[in-house]
C-alpha cells in the first residue's frame, strides 16, 4: 500500500511538473520576452512570498487544516518589526522579532484549535480579521517607511548573490528544510498520520495537540519571513500586505498534490505548485491580460485546483 501510495504521489509531482513546462511553453509562444533573462529573474522574486507562505500551508493542509490567517499574519508581523525598527531596534533584532511574533501567532491558532477543539476554518478566520485590524490599529491604517532603508534589510528581499535573487536562494534553503523536517523525521510522520486519521494516530501515540500547534507555528513563521521579503522589497510595511495570499499559498499547496482532506502530498510538489502561479501571474502580465481579467484567471485556477483534489481523492478511494 505504501509502495503505491509514493507512486501516486510521484506520478503527481511529475504530472505537475509537466503542466509548469507546458504554461511555460505557451507564455513563451504568446510572447517570447518571457525567457529573457531580466524577466525570470523577477520571476523568481516573485515567487518567493508565497513560496515561504506555501511552504508552511503544506504542513497544515496536510492534517487537514486550513490557515485563512497567513496573509493577516505576514501583514501584522511586518508592521510591529517595522515599528521596532522606527523606535531605533538594531535591524538584525528586529527580523528575528518579526520571525518570532509570526511564530506566536501561529501558535495561537494551534492552540485554539489543538486544546479549544475548534474547526482550523472558523479559528483562522477569526484571526484573519483580528490580526488584520490590529494591523491598521498600529499602522493608523498608513504605510511604515521609517528605518526602511538600512543595507541589511534592503538585502533581505532585493539582494543578489552570485547573481540569483537573495530571497530565492532563501526559499530554497526553507525548502529544504521544512523538506528534512516533513519527509525524514517523525514529526513529519506524526504530520501525516495526524492527517491520514486522527484516532489511529491518537492511538499509536501521537501527541496530535502538540503536532498541531507546531504545524500552525511553523506556518505563522513562514509567513512572517514572506512579510519581511516584502517589506524589503516595498521598502515599507504596508497595514494591507499579504492581502488574499491565503488563496494563492492553498492554491499552490493543492496544485502541488497535496489533498484538501490530509495525509497525503509532498513539499517537492508544493514548490512545483508555487512556481506555477509565479509564472501564471507574470506571464499574464507578460502578454498584456487587464488586471481584471487576471483575478477571473486567477480564481478559476483556484477552481481548477480543488476540482483536481476532489477527483483524485474519489479515484484514491475506489482503488
């Protein structure tokens, strides 16, 4: 069963791939601008926000869950490191603050859902509009410029090294981490055990209160470091920052082949996912869609997405 189960799941990171070289082609076909280098570079800063973002949905989607918070989170986290920087907190201090508040408030999404036993829909939606009004509290509902400019967080999200965009470089280096963490540990398969069945895993010994705050920590963490590459690049910390992010990570996560019901995907094929709405937005941008017109796009790929996860999961179940 075990053997089958990573055939699917590498059939659907290959099929997945597949689709991003053929979006590829066509963008490139409509206008061939797309391949200059120039172009995939920003393509690849472009990537990164919901990269880190999607990263952590990953850990979640696979229990089960659903984190309608990620964006409110990166928004909130921004501001108040943003501030600290303004009050005269040494830059380093400041990210590593912005890291830690993210983490904090994912883990109070973990803990109202994991001790509360409420639904991850209703909790994080909750906070989506608690820590976005407390965003425009802090703000006044204004930009934060102040501070903005130091070399160290500039480099964060518009640095280069060996000509490939910093922020990139450290989406890759989370992605290989949260990969070790997810595939090579046994909190990674608590993850997936908590996903597959709660009461078996319960069962076998799983601390499934534990995994779920933690799973929610780490998605708030990636958040925040989403929000710090965006700050960097904006030069400020905007109150509506990371607005509607959440439907971009889920969409990316599920493109990926994780499944909406839990306990089955890869993080090879999430960042797969993520590099597909990169290139879906920059290349719509590309051939000269309306911007209008790209969130009808947009939000039919979304569509597209979940009726995907749905099929695969009735066909897994009739196997």
């Amino acid at each position: 069963m075990k053997t089958v189960s990573n055939f699917l799941n590498r059939f659907t990171s290959l099929t997945t791939l597949a689709a991003l070289a053929v979006l590829m082609v066509l963008i490139t076909v409509m206008n061939p601008s797309f391949l200059t280098t120039n172009n995939l570079l920003n393509l690849l800063l472009q990537v990164t926000a919901n990269g880190f973002i999607a990263f952590g949905m990953t850990f979640v989607i696979l229990t089960g869950g659903i984190d309608l918070s990620v964006g409110a989170i990166l928004a909130l986290s921004s501001a108040l490191s943003a501030g600290m920087i303004g009050a005269g907190m040494p830059l380093p201090l400041a990210v590593l603050m912005c890291v830690v508040i993210g983490a904090g408030l994912g883990a109070i999404n973990g803990f109202f859902i994991a001790y509360g036993k409420m639904a991850p829909f209703i909790v994080t939606l909750a906070t989506q509009m608690i820590f976005r009004g407390l965003t425009l509290v802090f703000t006044n509902g204004n930009p934060i410029t102040k501070g903005m400019d130091g070399f160290f967080l500039a480099y964060i999200g518009q640095g280069y090294l060996f000509g490939i965009p910093f922020p990139f470089i450290l989406m890759i280096i989370a992605f290989v981490a949260l990969y070790v963490l997810l595939h090579k540990t046994a909190f990674g398969k608590s993850v997936y055990a908590l996903g597959g069945n709660e009461k078996a895993a319960y069962i076998a010994g799983v601390q499934s209160n534990r995994v779920k705050v933690a799973i929610y920590t780490i998605s708030g963490l990636m958040s925040a470091i989403a929000g710090l590459v965006i700050t960097s690049r904006l030069s400020s910390a905007t109150p509506q920052a990371g607005n509607g992010y959440e439907m971009f990570a889920i969409a990316a996560v599920v493109l990926g082949g994780t499944s909406l019901m839990g306990g089955k995907g890869r993080m090879s094929g999430t960042i797969i996912g993520a590099l597909i709405i990169g290139v879906l937005n920059n290349g719509l941008n590309i051939i000269g869609v309306s911007t209008f017109w790209q969130q009808v796009v947009e939000g039919a790929v979304i569509i597209v997405a979940v009726l995907v996860d749905v099929i695969r999961n009735k066909r897994s179940l009739q196997s």
